[in-house]
C-alpha cells in the first residue's frame, strides 16, 4: 500500500471537517497512530482501513483504486478502469474521482446525472469552489437565487454558494466537476 493512502485519509477527513482525534477515537485507535498512517509511516489493516472507509463514506476500494500500476504512475495518472463509481442511479447521481490523488489543492470527477433526476433540495454552501463543463445531455443548476438551463459544451463556476441540480431530460446528463479544495 502506498503513502497515497494515508494522503487520501487526510484529504477526505479533512474535507470532511474532522479531527485526527474524531476519526481515531471512531475507529478505535489513536491519534498517533492515524498521524503515522496519513504520513505513510505506517500501514492500516484492512479491518483498519474498512473502518476509516466507513466513517468517511466511501467504499474501501476508493483507496485501491491505483494499486496495480506501476509506482512511478500512482499519484499522477489514474486509469479509466481503476475509477470507482460513488453513488446510484436510484439516487440520481453517480460520480467517478477523475483525480489520482486528493493531495492537491482540486479535485475533478466525472458527475452523471439519472434522467428525470435532481438532488432534491439544495446542497449548503461550505468554503469551496466548484466548475465545471457539461460534456453531454441537459441539465440545470440552481446557484443561489438563479437557474441556469445547461447545453453541452457549456461551463460554470461559483463559489461558497447554495446550489441544486435537475436533470428534466430522458437521457443522463454528463459533466466534469472542478472542486477546490477536494471534497472526496
């Protein structure tokens, strides 16, 4: 396991306002350890692991996702056949980390949004910056107070902003989500 996976710990607690004292004491262990581990001084079990992956909310293979490329790649490149879809259709919104790491200072994913789908009230602003570029279908988001209708090859930007989404078409729609800093 490589030093991108407590990399990747630190980011998603981190975006996820916890402290190393919080997530240790969820999981069981101490500070300092989970301090060695987010600097890759030591390995986490996997029992270790599925716990963190738990309390953070993603799947444990989140933090696998690279693990049979060569080392020179991990960090720097992530291969379309090593994503991992987080999220459901029956939700409406699937979404894929296009990032190779959470260490830097954005993130970028892949969002599908279901047909006939939307997030079902707004999401609260937090001190970020979101973008973005829709790559197919329709979709419209709410910034703020403003409802802006989508077309492919369109792209948007906001920051610290309530914002929702609806997609009113039959088909899903496709965009590359742009998040600063990385919220996964």
């Amino acid at each position: 396991m490589s030093h991108h996976v407590g990399e990747d710990i630190r980011s998603l607690r981190k975006s996820r306002g916890m402290t190393l004292l919080e997530l240790a004491g969820d999981v069981g262990r101490s500070v300092g350890w989970l301090s060695q581990v987010e600097r890759g001084q030591t390995t986490p079990s996997v029992r270790d692991l599925g716990q963190i992956s738990d309390r953070l909310g993603v799947n444990i293979s989140f933090f696998f996702r690279s693990a049979s490329r060569a080392p020179e790649e991990r960090g720097l490149v992530l291969r379309a056949a090593d994503r991992t879809p987080i999220g459901s259709q029956e939700s409406g919104l699937v979404e894929e980390l296009l990032s190779p790491t959470l260490s830097g200072s954005f993130e970028m994913i892949k969002s599908t949004f279901a047909p006939r789908s939307s997030s079902g009230g707004r999401r609260k602003a937090r001190p970020k910056e979101d973008g973005g570029v829709l790559i197919s279908g329709r979709l419209t988001l709410i910034i703020g107070d403003r409802e802006i209708r989508l077309e492919p090859g369109d792209s948007f930007q906001f920051r610290e902003t309530d914002y929702a989404w609806r997609n009113d078409g039959d088909e899903p729609a496709i965009a590359i989500w742009i998040v600063s800093p990385p919220i996964y």
